[in-house]
C-alpha cells in the first residue's frame, strides 16, 4: 500500500515520525529529550516558513515547545509525556504500535505533518503546542494558561477515533484515610483496625448514587490502590485508599457525600478535582462523547474556544496492545488542516 503524507523538515513520513516519537522515552516527568527532538523538528519549521518559535518553561528540565506562523487564530495542541512502563515502537501493515501510539505520539506527528502541508499551501496565522506533564497533573496545561499567544481556538489532540468529542467527563479524586490502634492479632479486642475502618468507609463510599448527565452518561467510581497494615499477625493501626470518580457535572454535593460517607472510620482528603467539560460540533464532522479527562480543562480557556480530536483509540491507550491504525493517522492530517482552515476563516470574519 502506498500511503502519502512525509514531513520533509527531517525528512519523515508520518509513521515514520509516529516510530521516532514513540522511541523517545517520555514518561512523565521525562520530557526533556522529546522536547529537545520536537524543538529541533520546529525551530527548523520556523526557519522555512518564517515562524517564531519558543521554550516555554514550566519547571527545571521540563519546557513546552511552541511555533508560530503570523498571529495564531488557531493552535493545534497535545501532550509529550507518556504513562508508564515504556514500550518501544514497531509496525504492521495497519497499525503502529508503542507507548505513545495513540496517546498521544501519532497524534503530534499528524499535527506536525498537517502544519507543514498548510504552511506549503501558503497558509498561516496558526500555531503548534506541545505541553508536558498532561498524565499527571496538567502541569504543562496549567502554564501555558498563563501565557497565552492570543488565538481563538484551541484543537486538542486525544484519541477519538478522529471524531470530534461533543465532551469529556471530569475527574475528582481522594484518598480515604483510616487510622486505628496496634495489638496483638490474637488479642484484637485490644486494638482497633485500621483496614476494617477503611473497608467499612468504602463500602458506604461505594453504595452512594453517582450522578447521571444526558450527554456525558453516568459518573463511575474506580477504587484504585488499597495499602495498609504492618503483618498478617499484626491489628493495622494504619490503612488508605485511593478513589478516583469520573465526573459528569457540577460535584459540590458529591463531595459532601463521600466526605461523609467516610466518617466516622475514615477521613476522605481530597486530592485532585479537574471538571466535566462540554464542547461544540462543526458541520460535516463525526462527533462523539469521552468518558476520560483531558488538558483541556487547564488551559482554562486563555488559548480560545477548544476542541478536541485525534486519531487512535483510548480503549488500547495506557495498554501493553497500544497502537494507532495508520488509515486514522493518515485521514487526521486532512482533518487537523480543514479544522485550522475553517476556524482561521471563522476568526477573520468575526
């Protein structure tokens, strides 16, 4: 099969550069040498095409990358950073494989390709952004909302199958912490165990009634980690817990009943919140909904109205069987490019 698409700035086909991204090891924090790689790739778009590019920091050894070509209307924009373990690239007729594939390696290559095919085209006024940290904590999201370029939409890259996600669920996550008195196993009515005070916590945890939205579907729970304890002979005088809900909406008063669900055996500490988000469709595009959390809700708007597609399936992401189909790839470059032209021309007629 022939199959089009090379990025002459290295000169790489796409799945070509899919491989060489997937090879970079970039486990989160582990950012600093796909950085230094998609640097080198875009200071020498910027050169050809009269760009402006730049290092954002967000902290010691961790930079985003960013291009410009005139004032930006539109910025494509996705993470470098992988979870764990790391898997090295291969390939097959169909599909590339790897750590990254999907999530979202395959996805800055397309990005890549498309900006350059535009650019040749004799189009600007767009950008590319590439962030770290989005596996973690949104660190990379989070800085770049404080330093904004000035464009009006943002297209965020995450597997959809390369349909656009009419929303994304949100994230609210808490670790249950049980606490207790140590004893002599054969003597438990000395002690106090912290383990039955967490089972007992997350059984009511796990008997609350999740909210419902007609778009997004119905709020999971997922009970994540569970450690304690000190030896099988030994009553627990310490054990924890780690919950993590997919949120569908506003979650003040789910916060309420967890907190309060743990008492009194527990004390549920809230770790990390990141809200439902509810996106626009365009015409002529597929759409669907995604049930897992993106940068999106960290860029708080400060880099325009967002969207959110990409090639790839989020059903293998985070998997040993993570691959990207290379028609999904392919078709994603002419997407990413009619989105940055639509928009662009939307922008101009504002």
């Amino acid at each position: 099969m022939s199959w089009p698409r090379r990025l002459t700035i290295l000169p790489m086909h796409v799945f070509e550069l899919t491989r060489r991204l997937i090879d970079i090891e970039s486990i989160t924090p582990n950012e600093r040498e796909i950085g230094n790689f998609l640097a080198t790739c875009l200071e020498g778009l910027a050169r050809r095409f009269d760009g402006s590019f730049e290092r954002m920091s967000v902290e010691p050894e961790r930079d985003n990358v960013f291009v410009q070509f005139g004032q930006p209307e539109v910025v494509l924009s996705t993470h470098m950073d992988t979870v764990p373990p790391f898997i090295p690239s291969r390939e097959d007729d169909t599909h590339v494989w790897g750590r990254g594939a999907c999530d979202t390696k395959g996805i800055i290559a397309a990005m890549m390709t498309a900006a350059e095919e535009l650019l040749e085209s004799g189009h600007n006024g767009f950008g590319l952004l590439f962030v770290v940290g989005e596996e973690r904590n949104s660190a990379g999201a989070l800085a770049a909302a404080r330093d904004s370029r000035g464009s009006k939409f943002l297209v965020n890259g995450e597997p959809t199958e390369n349909k656009l996600a009419l929303g994304s669920k949100g994230a609210l996550r808490y670790e249950i912490v049980a606490r207790g008195r140590m004893a002599h196993s054969a003597y438990p009515e000395l002690g106090d165990s912290a383990i039955e005070r967490l089972l007992n916590a997350l059984e009511r945890i796990r008997g609350i009634k999740l909210p419902v939205d007609e778009i997004l579907g119905a709020s999971t729970l997922n009970i994540g980690t569970i450690s304690g304890g000190r030896a099988p002979n030994v009553i627990a005088d310490e054990a924890r817990a780690e919950i993590f809900v997919r949120v569908v909406g506003e979650v003040r008063e789910l916060r309420q009943q967890i907190e309060a669900a743990a008492q009194p055996d527990a004390e549920a500490q809230e770790v990390l919140f990141i809200p439902a988000v509810r996106l626009n469709s365009i015409a002529g595009f597929e759409t669907t909904v995604v049930a897992y959390t993106t940068d999106i809700p960290a860029f708080e708007g400060n880099w325009g109205q967002p969207f959110l597609i990409g090639p790839g399936s989020i059903h293998v992401a985070h998997t040993a069987e993570e691959r990207i189909p290379k028609s999904q790839l392919i078709e994603s470059i002419g997407l990413y490019k009619q989105l940055v032209e639509r928009l662009s021309a939307q922008a101009q007629a504002a």
